[in-house]
C-alpha cells in the first residue's frame, strides 16, 4: 500500500505546477505519487512534466470542458481503479507551496485522531486567510472563517479546529473515506461550492473536518477565480459574469449545494437569503453588500477584505 496519493488539478498553470512539484522535494517519503489532471493536455506543462525526472508523477488527461471537480474525478477514479491503493488521499490546489515535509506533518496528527479529515491553515502575504467554515446559523446564512485575516504571529499551536466545510487547497483524508463517501458532485457542483459538498459528504459518513494550526500553506491569492462583484463593470457584464460557472455566488449553484447539504428546517429560508444576496451583489456591489451586512467574508468565497 502506499503511504499517500495528491490529486492536483491544473489548467495551464505550468509555472504554477513547477513551484508545487520543487515544494514536493521536503517529503521524505518516496511511497506517494503525484497525479497531476490536466485540464489542456500535450500543453507546456505537459512536456515539463515529460522532461521531470521525479518517478513519483503521474500525468492524467482532463479535457479544457472539465471545472474544478470533473477534474478532481480524474484523480480520484485513476486511484480507486488502480494498485497499489494509498492509506491516505490528498486534495492539493497548483497555486500553493510548502516548504517542510507537510506529509510527515499530517500523519503526526493523524496518529492522534480517529479517521478524520485534515485541512491546512492557508496564508498569504503574512495573513491567514479562510482555511474552513463554521456554520454558525443554518437558517440565516452566518458562517465564520476560523483565524481568517489574524497575522500568523498570532497562530496557535498544536489546536484541532472543527468545522463545517473545509477548502481543497491542501486536505487529507483515509482512503476508506472516498470509497464510502464517492467522489465529487462534478455534475450538479462542477466548480464552486462543489469541494464544500464534497467535503461535508465526508463528515456525513463520519468523517469530521478539522482545520490544524500545525500545518501551514503558501498560496497565491490571484487565482481564485472571478472577481465580479465590485462596482468596475457595467450591470449587465456583472449578471453575465454572475452565472457563470466560476462564479462564487450564482445563484443556480448555490441553490443546488443549499438543497444538497443544508438541514431540511434550513433550506427555504437559506435559499432566500443567498438569492436576495447575489441580487444586491449585482445592483450595489460586492464591497457594498458586505458593509450592509457588516460581515468580513463573501458568502462561500472565502474571500476576504
């Protein structure tokens, strides 16, 4: 068996993808593969990573029609359909990097759990931003990103925190996790909302989140799909870019991961909510509606300000 297997969706990200694998020289263990799914095969980076003399990456095939989860699927069907299996899963962005064996780092505190789910705690600039989401209130839509925008002087050691969702920009989880829980929702969640279903899912079949403060990624706050809800475009580009499939707050999908995650008692007045949001979203800006709703955080972006 091996000890883990990172799934690592890109899109012509080559540079991306060369800084991410040269973080991959801190793990000491040589039991792993790195199973890169390209989204725009036989690119550039397809060819670095032909020319990469590291034995542990496996080059999957995407299609440039595949968002965020059609591609995580890619990863995730090659490991459950091959052998040997890993003990252990990740889910990995190509936009962070590390610079100490982060594996070795997750199985210390995986020998102190039950089988569980892992995040990281993410920084950027100096800055933690969100690294999980705690659902403070179902019905009225109030969530709270643990640590997010403390300085990293200020982070806690040795802490365990709960959460409700975690993003996949570096998560680890048990092998028999994915094989219970099944893979991501790629048809009805194909980007946005969907590592949030995904990992919820997982703590549906008993598997709880935690973020853990002793492990810590770099990542490169640009990528983070489309910013469309300051006032610099006209309204019609704004109700354009707000159904588009990246976009954090279209309302199709969040409507669908509402019904697909939130307790029954929830989901109407959660749906309501998250509608008249995108709505003002579109006519007043993003800034403004976070001023009017006096919150630090954008829905389930994650964004912060």
């Amino acid at each position: 068996m091996r000890t883990a297997s990172f799934v690592i969706p890109t899109f012509r990200e080559t540079e991306k993808i060369k800084t991410l694998i040269h973080s991959f020289d801190n793990i000491r263990d040589e039991n792993i593969d790195i199973i890169i799914v390209n989204g725009n095969p036989n690119d550039e980076t397809s060819q670095w990573l032909r020319d990469c003399s590291d034995s542990r990456i496996i080059e999957k095939a995407g299609n440039p029609s595949l968002y965020w989860a059609g591609l995580v699927n890619v990863g995730l069907r090659h490991i459950l359909e091959s052998e040997p299996r890993p003990a252990y899963v990740f889910l990995m962005n190509a936009d962070i990097v590390f610079s100490y064996d982060i594996l070795q780092s997750f199985l210390n505190e995986a020998k102190i759990l039950p089988p569980c789910q892992l995040g990281v705690v993410t920084v950027s600039n100096g800055q933690i931003i969100s690294s999980g989401v705690q659902v403070l209130s179902w019905s009225f839509t109030q969530n709270r990103h643990p640590l997010a925008g403390s300085n990293t002087s200020l982070l806690p050691k040795d802490q365990l925190i709960p959460v409700d969702f975690l993003p996949t920009r570096c998560i680890m989880f048990p092998l028999e996790a994915l094989q219970q829980a099944g893979i991501t929702s790629e048809e009805r969640l194909p980007h946005y909302c969907s590592d949030y279903e995904f990992t919820a899912r997982l703590s549906r079949f008993g598997y709880k989140a935690f973020i853990a403060t002793n492990i810590t990624i770099e990542v490169d706050t640009h990528n983070t799909g489309n910013d469309v809800y300051y006032k610099k475009t006209s309204l019609r580009k704004r109700v354009v870019s707000l159904f588009s499939v990246k976009s954090p707050s279209n309302p199709v999908y969040l409507t669908r991961f509402i019904r697909m995650v939130y307790p029954w008692y929830a989901k109407p007045s959660a749906i309501l909510l998250y509608l008249l949001r995108s709505l003002l979203e579109i006519v007043l800006g993003g800034s403004a509606v976070k001023k009017l709703f006096y919150r630090a955080e954008s829905g389930f972006s994650g964004r912060q300000v």
